[in-house]
C-alpha cells in the first residue's frame, strides 16, 4: 500500500523541503521507491534534489489543471527518489484552482495513476494554508509538521491542526496526524527544550524522534543538488533522518 505523507507548515524556514528530501532519501536507501511532489511554487525541493526548474517547459501545475498527466512529468534523481517538480507557473494554480468544482482533490485525482508505483510519496507543502496545502492534505494519508523549536514557530501549529480539522471534516475523513517533527534543533538551549515540551501538552500530539540537530550542512547540500546523506553520510543530522525513516517504516 502506498503510503502519502504531507510534510506542512505555514510558518516558512522551518526545514519542510530539507525533510522532504533527506526523509525520501533515507526511505530510498531502505530500498523504498519513493515520490517526492513539490508543491512550493519557488520551487525549492526540485533545486535541492539537482533539478533546474528554469529548465522544465511542465510541472506539477500542469497535473493539478489537468492539461499533464503525472507520469509523463515524473523526473527519476541521483538520491533515488522520484520527483514531481515544481516551476514558477505554481503560483497561479491557487488563482485557476479556485473557480473550479472539487478544487481540494485536484493533486489525490492527478496522482491516483502513478500511486501504485511507490511505497511512500512525500508532499512538500507550501508555507501557507491556501488551497495548496489543503489539496496536499486532501490527498495525504498523514501529516508530519516540521517544528522549529521557538516560540514563533511554536504558534503556527495550532492553526495547522485547525486546518487539518477543516480537511477531516469536508475533504479527507481518514487524515491523521503523524506528529511534530523538532528541527534545527539546539538541546542546549533550555528555550528550545521548553518549546518542545509545550507543544507536547499544549496539543496533544506525538512529539517524533529524532529531533533534527541544527547544522550547516543542511544550508550546504542543496548547492549539490543532493540531500544531507549524499553530502556528509555519516553527520549526525543524516543519521537523525535516517533513524526517523526507520522508525516510520517499523
């Protein structure tokens, strides 16, 4: 069975599109097939995994209008994964989505062909709540929400699990919530810790370990067009999501 999860939060910066690449590529190496969609319209995971986005004439703006089919667009990459890439064009899909009837299910219907083809896809959501993120969450199975650990961040989630709530109610009645992911984490800062454990009891969801280390050589990967595994393998933030890629499949 395929598995689709939606990796989102509306607060930018918070390390969604360094999970999304570093998660699919650790899947990739436990011998997964994996699909990375990039829903962003600045198009940041298709750069990080070596793809220009200049260079593409389509895009996943194309599955979500209906004028491509998903398989014709799919771009295999070095790490292993799979990737429905994202152009510029992205940004006027929420504009054309919105004067169309069962615009929240435009991604599940356009990736229903190919879904049988992975195990995992993975959708990089944009740094908002438009009608990007609730197609995402329409056609997810379950969230994971990145966290950075400061208060700012912090705030953002409660209006993430509205959303998801909004989405249960009307789009994705089977819709779980994976847990909160801490990212560019410092466990040195009693700051960060207390964060953490608000979010805990704050909303009453799973807090997933590892928490991601804060480190330059997630800034540093893209520049080679690969994740933290095929730049440092052996640092411990490639080895943080690889422990979390294991425990998501146990």
């Amino acid at each position: 069975m395929t598995r689709t999860l939606a990796i989102a939060n509306q607060k930018g910066g918070v390390a969604k599109t360094t999970t999304v690449a570093s998660l699919g590529a650790a899947l990739a190496e436990l011998g997964r097939k994996v699909l990375l969609v990039d829903l962003d319209p600045q198009a940041c995971l298709t750069f990080s995994v070596g793809v220009d986005p200049e260079d593409l004439d389509s895009s996943v703006h194309n599955v979500l209008l209906g004028t491509a089919e998903a398989r014709e667009l799919i771009i295999s990459t070095d790490e292993g994964p799979d990737l429905l890439a994202a152009t510029i064009e992205l940004a006027g899909a929420e504009a054309a989505l919105l004067t169309r009837t069962g615009r929240e299910h435009a991604l599940r219907i356009g990736l229903e062909p190919v879904n049988s083809d992975y195990d995992w896809v993975l959708l990089d959501c944009p740094p908002s709540l438009g009608i990007l993120t609730v197609a995402a969450l329409s056609a997810a199975d379950e969230v994971l929400i990145p966290l950075q650990c400061e208060t700012l961040s912090h705030r953002g989630v409660g209006q993430l699990l509205d959303t998801v709530h909004d989405v249960r109610r009307f789009t994705n009645r089977g819709l779980r919530v994976l847990g909160v992911l801490p990212t560019l984490y410092d466990g040195r800062t009693t700051h960060a810790r207390r964060v953490l454990e608000t979010i805990a009891e704050t909303y009453d969801v799973d807090v997933l370990e590892p928490a991601i280390p804060k480190t330059i050589r997630f800034a540093e990967a893209p520049a080679a067009g690969r994740s933290i595994l095929g730049t440092a393998k052996s640092h411990r933030g490639a080895q943080a999501y690889r422990e979390l890629a294991g425990r998501l499949i146990a």
